[in-house]
C-alpha cells in the first residue's frame, strides 16, 4: 500500500514541479528578440522524434541553448518518454515539457490522454487504480498526434504570450500527417548523447549543444 501511495505521489509530482520553481538568476534566460520565424527552420531537417523536435524548438529559440532537461515519467500519460526544461523568457519563469508517442502501439491511457487533449485541450491525470486525481493539465498537440506539450509561462507581457503562442504553433505542424521523415536510430536520446539534426539535401549534420540531462530520472 505504501509503494502505491508513494507511486502516486510520484506521479503528481511530475507534473505540480512546474508551478513549485522560483524565477531567478539560476535559470537560463530566453531573450524573445532572438526568436526565429518557423517558415526559416525547415522541420524536416530535424529527426521525427522528441531529440529531434528539442533540436528544432532550440533553433528557434523556444528552449534554452544550455539547460539540460530533466526526464519525465512519461508513462504516467502513456507517452514514450519525455523532458522538462525549466528557465526563464524575458525574466519569466517558464516549464516546458514535451512527450513522445508511440502512435503505433498507443495503450488505453496514451489513447485517453490524447482524445482529451485534441477535444478539450487538456487532460485528466489518474492514479495507477484509475482514480481521477481531479487534476486537469493544458496541454497540446502534434498534428501528427507523436507529440506533446505542456507549456507555462503566467507572464502577460505581449512577447512572451507570442513566445507560447509560436511554440504551440510549430508544435502543431511539426512533422504533421503528409511530411516525409527523416529516421534514426531509437535508442538514440537526448539524455545519453548531443542532439543532431539532419540535412537531407545535403547530407550534412550538425551538433546542438545542450542537450545532455544532469538530472536523474523520476522513479516510481
């Protein structure tokens, strides 16, 4: 009983952290002048999984060059895995966590999670017993229904609000249904090695910084 309990605890946990952090100078900073126009930053030169999907959020500065994530327990939402990044945009603290799905082998919860969130725009967080922990999670996702995220930023400063606004919008069409992909191998993480995106024309690949995590993964 305790391990359920503790388990559930756990699970909570992963997603209350994000509104439980204090702004402040120990946190990389996000300078909205230095966003990138998606229509420059071609998705198709970035894998078609979640390191590919931080690369391209990197490049267009949606997510810090430097902090390392922090590995989610993805399973708790039936996703594949998944990263927080905590910093700051123009001073404001700002969580980001992004998830993969495995859109071929999506279980009961991963499939409750995301017809939620493409009805409401939120989802429902259960304790391992199929209890509603009567939390509800803002959340979006890919068109291609592969990825999503939960993004917080309780700034009403006009360049941050645009700042969610453009991430949710290249979150929505990366690698939509219809985009040919770029494949590699799974083992590959942003956790155990840099991340690196993928020219096909020219065949070249380039090494994004940052993308080594520091922080132990959560254990139930």
């Amino acid at each position: 009983m305790k391990k359920v309990i503790l388990g559930v605890l756990c699970a909570v946990l992963v997603f209350s952290l994000g509104g439980c952090f204090g702004s402040g100078p120990q946190f990389e900073n996000i300078d909205t002048a230095q966003r990138v126009d998606i229509d420059n930053v071609p998705a198709a030169d970035y894998y078609n999984d979640l390191d590919g999907l931080v690369s391209y959020f990197k490049a267009l500065h949606y997510l810090p060059q430097n902090t390392a994530p922090t590995q989610m327990m993805a399973e708790v939402i039936g996703a594949k895995r998944g990263y927080r990044y905590v910093f700051t945009v123009n001073g404001s603290q700002t969580v980001v966590e992004l998830y993969e799905y495995d859109v071929t082998a999506l279980d009961d919860n991963a499939k409750r999670v995301t017809e939620e969130v493409k009805k409401s725009g939120a989802f429902h967080l259960f304790n391992k017993e199929g209890v509603d922990m009567d939390t509800t999670y803002t959340a979006y996702l890919s068109d291609s229904g592969k990825f999503m995220m939960l993004y917080t930023d309780n700034s009403s400063n006009t360049d941050n609000v645009v700042q969610a606004k453009s991430a949710q919008q290249a979150l929505k069409y990366f690698y939509a249904k219809g985009t040919s992909e770029t494949s590699k191998p799974e083992e590959s993480s942003a956790a155990s090695q840099p991340e690196t995106s993928k020219n096909e024309e020219s065949g070249k690949t380039s090494q994004v910084e940052g993308s080594q995590s520091t922080e132990d993964s959560t254990v139930v």
